[in-house]
C-alpha cells in the first residue's frame, strides 16, 4: 500500500467584497433649501428606486431596466 500524498498548504484566499449600497448624501443634494435628486430615478419602479450609473450605461437593480448611453 502506498503513502498518501503530503497535504498541500493552504493560500491565503481574498474573499470578494459586498455589495456597495449608495449613501444617502450622495443619492441627495440640498439646493438652496430645496432637496434635489442627483441620481436618476427608474421609470418602471418608481422614484423610490434609483439607477445605477454605469460608464455606457444606467441599469435599475431592482427591476433590471438598462438604458444605454448615446456615443
């Protein structure tokens, strides 16, 4: 009978970050007394639910609505 195999060492394995909600003060902006949104809302869901701003594209997270940038 032969000898098992030495155990391989274990890596140090990076686990992958969480997902990254928004903060409220940047989804929010105060405008001269008046609260303005500064992201854009999606149209299915509702203004309750804000897009997320990609570099050719805003996609809602919810619903999955995409709406592609012009070049």
């Amino acid at each position: 009978m032969a000898a098992p195999a030495p155990a391989a060492k274990k890596k140090d394995v990076k686990k992958a970050a969480g997902p990254k909600s928004i903060s409220k003060r940047n989804a929010y902006k105060i405008d001269g007394g008046k609260v303005v949104r500064t992201k854009q809302a999606c149209p299915k869901c509702g203004p309750g639910i804000f897009m997320a701003t990609h570099k050719d594209r805003v996609s809602c997270g919810k619903c999955g609505y995409t709406e592609f940038k012009k070049s």
